[in-house]
C-alpha cells in the first residue's frame, strides 16, 4: 500500500480509492465508478427521410429559364454532330474471340515464305538425369559436382545439378524456371536459324581404301641387328654399293666401317671433330668415302673388302698430274700427312667454312659439299680425278640444306629452306623450281627413276613431287608427329622411308608407273620402331640396303639399327 | 519495342549470311542480320499501323489526364483502339497440323504464366486468360485421352500428349510462389504470351470441335446435378467458380451430341501395299496396346490426400480413365469422401498413415507416374507410405544401342515384357543379391554384345600403348609361346587401320576423328556410370550385410 514517489522520493501510503481506482484500471473498466459505457445512443439527426426543405427560402428565377451556357454548349454539340467531328459510339464489336481459323485450309494461300521458314527446334527433352529422384549413378560426385560449378554456366553440359529428394512433397520449388522460359523466347526470336545439313557418315567409309600392306611386300618389317659402339648421337650413313659395309659417322669425333651382316665395327676412324656427313662413292670399282669434317671432306680408303679394288682407287688418285699453271680454287685440296695416310685418310679437301653435307655424283668422279656459309659459295663441286673445284653458283639463293645429283641425267638438285632448285648442269641454267610448301625442308631424296622427288621438312611433312605433273607437291603427307630429320629411297625396289624426331621409320610403298597418265601411288606399310629418344632426338638418318629391301636408321642414342 | 514486337509476333528469326566478312563490312564482330525482305515483310503488315494508333491514343490519354479532363479520358477510353493477331495465327501456321506442331511453347508459356500471382508482372487479364486456356487444354486432354507420359524432373512437370498424331510436350512449375528475377524481360515474354493465348485459344475451339464438345466449356449437365449439392455455396462469385470447378478437372464435358457409347468401334483394314502380313500386325497390336494404355485407371478410385499435388495427379488421373477425389476442404469439386469404402487407391505423401482403412492401397503419388510412363499398373510394393522410392526414370529417353541402360529400366522393360524377375526373389535376401549379381552379369553381357565397337577401340589403343613399349631385344631360353591367330589377324587389322587413317586426307580426318572422339566420349560416360553403379550397389550391399550381422549379435 506504501509506494514510492519517484519524483519527489518519498513514500505514499495509498487511500481505498486510489487502491480501487487502480485496480479499476487494472481490470480494463473505466476510472469513473458512474461511468456507463452501454448507455443507448442518441440519433443526432433522423434516419426518417423528412418532407419539408430545411430552409424556406423560395427557388431562383434561374432555376426556371433556360440556361444560355448550356445553350450554347448543345448548339457546340449539334454543329460538331453536322460537321462530324463527333461520331457515334462504335457499335460492340460482337464477333466471337475465337472460332475455327482452320475451316478453309487452302493450299494456294501458304505464302512462299513459309516454304523457306524454319521451325524452330523444340527443346530438348529430360533424361534421367533431371528426374527428381533420379538412380543414383546420375547423382554428381564431389568432385563432378566442383567441377560443375567451376564451369561457365554456357559450357555445362547440364544446366542443372542432379539431386534426389526422398518424396514428392521434398521436392522444391526449380529457381530458374522463369529463366528459362525467357532463354527460350529469346532463343525463339533472336537466334539465327538455319538448316544444317548432319554429316551422317559411317566413319569406316572415310577410310581410304588401300591396297593391303601384305600384297606390297617386300618390305623391312622388324628390327634385325643394332650397331653399337657410337658413344654420341649417329649423325650420318652410307652404305657401299655392294652393299656389304656401311659407314657411320658420330658426334663422338670418329668415322666407324661395319659389317653390315654381322654388325661388326670393322675400323674405326678418329677424326676429332663431329662428323657432319658421310658419302660412300656410287661407282663399285672405287672403294673411297668422302667424310664431312668441320671445314675438310677427307677422302677416305676404308681398306675393306677386296684387296686389288682398294689398290685400284688408291692407284688412281696416285696418278694425278698437278696441271701446269695454277688455277685459281675456292678450296685446298691437301694431301695428308703419313700418319693420316696411315689412317686411310687419301686426300683432304679444305674449305674456308664448315661443310654440312656431301654427296657424290652416280659415276662417282663428282662430289658435291655444302658450306654452312650465307654467300653464293655455299655449294661447292669438286672433281676428285683432276683435284679441281668450282663454286657453281654466283648468287645465293637462300641457305642451302641439301644437294643432290640426279641419278641419270646432268640434274642437280638444291634445296633451300622453302624450295628446291633443279638446275641443268649442261646448259648451265635452272630448269624448275619446285614449291614444297613446307616451312623449313631439312632432307631430300631423289627417285632412282629421277622424276620423283621427296623432301622432308622440319614441320613433320613430307612432299613428294612428280616432276611431269607440277612443282607443286603431289602428295604432302604428314605421317610424323616430329621433326622429319631425312628421307631415302630405294634403289630397286619401290619403297622409301622417313625418319623422325619422335622416333620411328615410317616405310611407304611410292610405285612409280612407267605409264605417264597413272600417278604415283602411295601407301604407308610400316611403322618402325626402335630407336629411343635422346635429347628430344629421335631418328637422325635413315637409309636403304642398295640391294635388299633392308633400311637402316641411325639415331639419337647413339646405336645403328637395321630392319628387314 | 516495335520491332521486336514485331518480330515476335510474325516469328522473324535473324539469318546467318553466307559470307559474314562481306555483309559486315570486312569486320567479323558479331551481330545480328536479317534478311532485307524479311523487314519489308515485317512493314507490310497491317499491325503496325494499329501499333502506332495505340501509341497516339496512350499519349493522348496522358494529356489528358494531365490535364484532368475526364471527359475527354472517359471518351478516349471508349474509343481505346484494339488489334487482333488472328491473321497472323493464320499466317504463320497456314495448316492446323503446323499449329500443333508449334504448340509446345505456347502451352510451357501459358501454363507458366497462369501460375503468376495477379499482380504486378503482367497484365490480370493475360494471367486469367492463360490459366483458362491452359484448363481448357487440360479438359481436351482428359477428354480425348491423349496424355502419353509424364515425368516429374525437379525443374518441374513434364507432360506429352499425342494430339492428332503429333506428341506435344510441355513443362509446368511446382505449385510455389515465383521468386521473380530481375535479370528477365518480361515485356518480351508477355509479347510472346499475348501472341500464344491467340494461338491457343484457336487450337483449342478446333480440339474441341473436333470433339463434338462445346467451346467454351460447359461441364456435363448431369455431373453438374451431382455436384450442385454437394458444394453449396462456399464459392462466392459465380463467375469465378465456373473456372474454378472446370479448373478441379473432376467432372467431364458437355458434347453438342449426345455421346454414344460406341467406343469400341472396330478399325477397318486397309491393307497397304508393300506391307507384310507382320507388319500389320505388329500395327495391330500396336493399337492394341495404345487402347489399352489410355484405360490403364479405368474402373479405379482414387483419392488424394491433401498434402499431395492435386492438379498434377487429378489431371493423370483422369486422363486415363480414373476417377478421382479429394478432400471437399481443400478444393471445390470432390465427388466422394475420403471414407468412401469403394476407394481403391488412396494416394498419400507422409511417412506414416494414421486410421488406415482397409480395402484400399495407400500409395506415394510416383506411383501414379510410374505406372503411366510404364503402361501397366506397376506393383504396389514399392510404393508404400514411408518406404524408399525406386528410381523414377524419365520416359523420353530411347536407349539406342550402346548407350547405358539402368538396371531399373531394365526390371521394366522385362515386366511389361510380362516376366516377373521380382517374385521369386523376395523371400530372401541372398537370393535377392545373387539375382541382382546375375542382373549385372547379364548387363555386362548386353555390355559386350552391344559394345564391340567399343572393345575395338580399347583393343587399338591397348595395342597403341603395348607397341610403344620398347621391346625389350634379349634372347632367353624361350618358353614355347602360343601364337594366338585370331589376336595375330586381329592385330594385323588394326596395323593396317592405323596405315589407311594416316593416308587420309585432312579434311577427312578430321572428320574421322571427331567422329571417333564423339563415340569414345559416349562410351567412357556410359561406363562411367555403369561403373558408379556398381560402387554405389556395393557399398549398398555391404551396408546391408553389417546391418545384418548387427542384428544376429
């Protein structure tokens, strides 16, 4: 019954009134005990619609002449009504919203265009997958399901992630729905449409029909012998032409003579620098190799095989006769010193760079070298009989990776990095400039028929032209998956190789007609493997037995190998 | 705008010039082209001039308001200029069948559009219009028994129907509110809508027609009787209610001519030439088979509970011949109680029924699906109240030859073959087990029968990397190898393959690969998900065998 004040702090002890008041209060009634809230109300004006005007006051005169203002708007209406500014209401227009269209379908009235039209393609329609309780290998993994939301939303393949809900009642609301419904209409009026036609090909039918391997025999298909003995990478081979010793030249500095039938090393030939190229002479009355080394091609008798042959070519260089003025040379022929004759080194040929490649002449009196040089003295032709050499060119005509002599007639073959040039010899002048439509040709081979050449290139292409049909490769093709490092062709038989970087010889049948209106026909029939990469190097030089359908192929991890 | 607008409404798609660099100026950024006579098409038409005197009546009736005369907004109002795309509908679909054909959009549309709440978006009318359209579409469904499959993905519903002998597929959203984005034009898709409910609206007086019944609707005057009292007057308007009773899809249709129940009229035969006797038997059957799946309900008596989706399953339900009802609180239109003892399926979404009554199956609502899409009334087992569902598995996909097949697809196809893999098995699970391994054996078998192109393109490349292997050149004391001739011949094959392909042209081989990629892709997925299935069984299994042993100890 005592409260405290809290305004002024001190303590009020309450009457019965206030007491009951409060509780008044408390209980929701009203303060005041005499208050009667449900008392009847009081009308203050009736609900009974009363006759007599409030007021008493008599109508204007106003109300009883006619008004001038409206007059004078009626009169507005009539002349607009005359002059028909004003019209009727239009009358409801009671034909039925909808009633059959189709009722007269005429032919006649399909517009042109409706020819032309093309529906538009209906969606797709759900697989499994979308179901709401799909099986549960459509269900998304863990990490599928990373995946799905690290794509593009344009590159999903579902635009959805599966999920499984227990029951029908589990199943919520899809939150793109409106999305892709608008997706839809804008595919509808903003996607350009047009009839593609499907390519509906059995793709065994795209396989060229080609006569089978088996009936194009002979040719290499397994690995017969490995060379060893090089410690570095095999750049260079040649065979001789009986086809009895093959030579090797290595990065290791030394020239190694094998038996080619027993892989016997039979000598080896220091020369103390990397050797670039390697030539057996074509001419089987000679036994001599011209090797590239550095800035000299030594001449070398290996001293193999019949005693009365080597005699006969070490005669025969013996019985030059120096001329008896000096003729100006672009090189030094040198004779060696009696430790190098001792070696089998007959002559040395100095140039003033180094020499990449060298080749010999099929009669086996000309060699050919190229010099690693930008100048017009790139290619050099010697004559090993008279020790006389000529820079034929005057010009150069870009760098020269290879040259060749032509197996019958006075052609010399000059490929640079893009073209191969045939000169004639005999007239002096160029006949044909082929095109190899590679970017950079690193080897060339000329068919032993000599109207078919192949170059291989260093963007993993092989050309091969038909020098009747155009300068334009006949055939290009890109069997490799590397680097093509060198080509070779058969002498008898109608084959040819390729090696490359990746490793393997692809050996292709290239039948070459006498008939001039069938052109040549090629077919791959094997593909070699052996050799292991070294130094992202695979295959350096391939080259074919002069006799037996056999190629060797010299490589990167230092062995020789051959294939029959 | 009016281009767009245009656009939509005649159906003008852009084109893809031949020559982009040419049309485009030498440039190849992307852009849209039309074609000129097309836009010349578009300014012919006699719309545009309607199009631009709404515009000068919406001007008008902005200054007028303005300026507060609302006289001249009441008369503006009156003459309010209208249009109609009824020549448009004819133009663009100059044949009925070509309308069907294009139908599926418009209903995806109006039946999206009629769940729409009634503000805001769009315009109240178009909402109406669309849900009575989207109704009447239903009722003709029902009526003429065409609804084929139904899947429920959880995008939302999917139905087909066969109209006329074209399948007309569309999609509706659960019954939930939309969570409107704001990243969707909907002016764009009001246009499209307002040119779909013409469309739909002309398609369904030819349904109806076609028929025999009235346009628009009329509920069949004796179901009408029946319900009358049964409703009373909870429905305020009338006009209203009249949608909304047609909406309940419970009762069927007024015709213009008195039904005769001559249902079973007996097709004539018309022999084809060209065709074999098995063919037209094969038709036969067919046909058979199609009558009988449209009277897959018939004679049966559902009721739905009031937690299951009614529209959905009254609809289906009907639509095969069914009777169905519901509770008379939760929407206008029950026909019977749920106490009715001739009720034979009651169809409940809770994990547990409280009262059963017996006589009657109760059934989780995938039932009524599954069966549909199966074409036979599937055993009831699975479906109880509270047990885990089998798969539900979309009806539109056709296994071609190796593509995976799930082992669910599988026990159908052989019960509509009229085997019963699953009788005898349920008496124990080891059998059970066994059977399911026997199940995958015999898909492992399908697997190889229908797979060899695939088994020879994993034998190319065993044997690409079985040849990329140095061979290791050692002469051992040899073991007598047996030469394996089919694998020789076989090998030798593939060599010569692998030869030919590297002969091919470019363009060829490009091709080649890409086809073979594609196969590859579409075998590695089909094994990915048969080998997913196979982890996911065991783990299956496994967990049962604990379960097991858990309760022998």
């Amino acid at each position: 019954r005592t409260v405290q004040d809290r305004m002024t702090g001190a303590d009020v002890t309450l009457t019965d009134e206030q007491v009951e008041l409060v509780q008044r209060l408390q209980k929701g009634q009203f303060g005041d005990v005499n208050f009667d809230p449900y008392e009847p109300s009081v009308d203050f004006f009736t609900h009974e619609v009363m006759i007599h005007p409030v007021t008493n006051r008599p109508a204007d005169k106003r109300s009883f002449i006619p008004s001038l203002i409206e007059k004078e708007k009626v009169s507005k209406l009539v002349h607009a009504i005359k002059m028909g500014w004003i019209k009727p209401r239009k009358p409801k227009d009671d034909t039925p919203t909808y009633y059959d269209l189709w009722a007269h379908e005429d032919p006649n009235s399909v517009l042109g265009r409706h020819k032309m039209h093309v529906p538009a393609p209906k969606l797709r329609l759900p697989g499994h997958e979308e179901s709401y309780n799909p099986p549960p290998e459509y269900l998304l993994s863990e990490e599928e399901r990373l995946a799905w939301e690290q794509q593009e939303p344009a590159e999903r393949r579902l635009n959805f992630v599966p999920r499984r809900h227990r029951c029908l009642r589990a199943v919520p609301a899809y939150p793109r729905f409106i999305h892709e419904r608008f997706e839809r209409c804008l595919d509808l009026y903003l996607c350009p449409r047009q009839r593609k036609m499907r390519v509906n090909v059995d793709p065994e039918d795209l396989i060229p029909k080609l006569p089978k391997p088996r009936d194009l025999q002979p040719f290499p298909t397994t690995q017969a012998l490995i060379y060893r003995g090089h410690t570095s990478l095999v750049r260079c081979l040649s065979v001789s032409p009986g086809g009895q010793w093959l030579v090797s030249g290595s990065d290791d500095g030394t020239v190694r003579f094998w038996e080619v039938s027993t892989a016997r090393c039979m000598r080896t030939l220091p020369v103390g620098a990397v050797v670039k190229s390697v030539a057996w002479n074509p001419n089987p009355t000679l036994c001599l190799v011209a090797v590239a080394v550095e800035q000299s091609v030594l001449l070398v008798n290996p001293c193999l095989g019949d005693k009365l042959l080597f005699g006969a070519t070490d005669q025969l260089l013996e019985a030059y006769v120096p001329p008896e003025e000096e003729r100006v040379q672009p090189v030094q022929w040198v004779p060696p010193s009696a430790e190098e004759r001792g070696k089998g080194i007959r002559l040395i040929v100095q140039h003033s760079k180094p020499v990449k490649q060298v080749t010999w002449h099929g009669k086996g009196d000309y060699f050919a070298s190229v010099v690693s040089d930008t100048g017009s003295r790139q290619v050099l032709m010697h004559q090993s009989s008279k020790r006389w050499s000529q820079a034929p060119f005057q010009r150069s005509k870009g760098m020269v990776q290879c040259v060749s002599f032509h197996p019958t007639r006075p052609f010399f073959f000059v490929a640079t990095q893009r073209y191969v040039r045939v000169y004639n010899l005999l007239k002096q002048e160029l006949t044909k400039k082929l095109m190899s439509n590679c970017k950079w040709v690193s080897s060339m081979a000329i068919h032993p028929g000599g109207d078919n050449v192949i170059c291989g290139s260093y963007d993993s292409k092989l050309a091969w032209f038909d020098l009747d049909l155009s300068t334009r490769p006949y055939q290009l093709l890109r069997h490799h998956r590397r680097a093509l490092r060198s080509v070779a062709f058969h002498r008898h038989y109608p084959l040819f190789a390729s090696g490359s970087d990746d490793g393997t010889v692809i050996v292709c049948h290239g039948m070459v007609y006498n008939d001039l209106l069938q052109n040549p026909l090629l077919v791959p029939v094997k593909v070699l493997k052996g050799h292991v990469l070294t130094l992202d190097l695979g295959v350096l030089d391939v080259l074919f037995h002069p006799t037996q359908p056999w190629v060797f192929s010299s490589g990167a991890d230092g062995t020789v190998r051959l294939y029959t | 705008s009016l281009p767009r607008r245009l656009c939509i409404l005649k159906g003008i798609y852009p084109h893809e010039p031949k020559h982009k660099k040419k049309v485009n100026k030498g440039s190849t950024a992307p852009r849209t082209f039309y074609l000129l006579k097309d836009i010349k098409f578009l300014l012919h038409e006699p719309i545009v001039n309607k199009f631009r005197e709404y515009k000068v009546f919406v001007r008008k009736l902005r200054k007028a308001y303005g300026k507060s005369e609302w006289s001249t907004v009441e008369r503006l109002k009156d003459n309010k200029p209208t249009y109609k795309l009824d020549h448009i509908v004819k133009e663009r679909y100059p044949t009925f069948i070509d309308a069907l054909r294009d139908l599926d959009d418009a209903l995806s549309m109006c039946f999206l559009f009629s769940t729409f709440p009634r503000t805001g978006k769009c315009h109240v009318q178009t909402i109406q219009l669309c849900r009575r359209l989207a109704v009447e579409f239903q009722n003709y469904v029902i009526a003429s028994r065409s609804l084929r499959k139904v899947f429920l993905s959880i995008k939302g519903i999917y139905y087909q129907a066969e109209v006329l002998g074209q399948p007309v597929t569309w999609i509706t959203p659960y019954a939930f509110a939309h969570d409107h984005p704001t990243d969707v034009d909907y002016r764009v898709m009001a246009t499209f809508t307002e040119f779909y409910t013409t469309l739909l609206g002309f398609v369904n007086f030819r349904l109806y027609h076609s028929l025999n019944l009235l346009y628009p609707p009329k509920i069949d005057s004796q179901a009408d009787a029946e319900l009358k009292p049964m409703e009373g007057k909870e429905y305020a308007m009338d006009s209203e209610s009249y949608l909304e009773r047609l909406s309940a899809l419970s009762s069927s249709l007024a015709r213009v001519v008195a039904p005769t129940h001559e249902d079973e009229v007996e097709m004539d035969e018309f022999p084809v030439e060209g065709e074999t006797a098995e063919q037209m038997d094969a038709k036969k059957k067919e046909q058979e088979a199609l009558e009988k799946h449209k009277k897959l309900f018939e004679g049966l008596r559902f009721f739905l509970n009031r937690e299951v989706p009614r529209e959905p399953l009254a609809f289906v339900i009907r639509s095969f011949g069914g009777q169905v009802s519901w509770d008379k609180s939760l929407c206008i239109g029950a026909t019977y109680d749920a106490t009715d003892p001739s009720i034979t399926h009651h169809i409940i979404d809770r994990p547990r029924v409280e009262n059963q009554v017996v006589g009657r199956y109760y059934l989780q609502p995938q039932w009524v699906f599954d069966s549909v899409n199966a074409k036979l009334c599937l055993p009831v087992a699975d479906y109880f109240p509270g047990v885990l569902l089998p798969p539900h598995l979309s009806p539109f996909v056709t296994e071609q030859e190796g593509d995976y097949v799930p082992p669910e697809k599988l026990k159908l196809l052989a019960l509509q073959r009229g085997e019963n893999p699953d009788e005898e098995s349920e008496e124990e699970e080891e059998e059970e087990e066994e059977e399911e391994e026997d199940d995958n054996d015999k898909e492992e078998e399908e697997d190889e029968s229908e797979k060899e192109e695939e088994m020879k393109l994993k034998k190319m490349e065993e044997q690409k990397t079985q040849s990329n292997k140095a061979l290791p050149v050692k002469v051992t004391a040899g073991k007598v190898r047996v030469e394996d001739k089919q694998r020789l011949e076989q090998e030798q094959q593939s060599e010569e393959k692998r030869l030919a392909i590297m002969m091919m042209k470019k363009r060829e081989k490009y091709l080649y690969k890409k086809i073979m990629f594609g196969k590859k892709r579409k075998v590695r997925e089909a094994n990915k998900l048969a080998a997913k299935r196979k982890a996911h069984d065991t783990a299956l299994r496994e967990e049962k065998k604990k379960s097991k042993k858990a309760q022998q100890a």
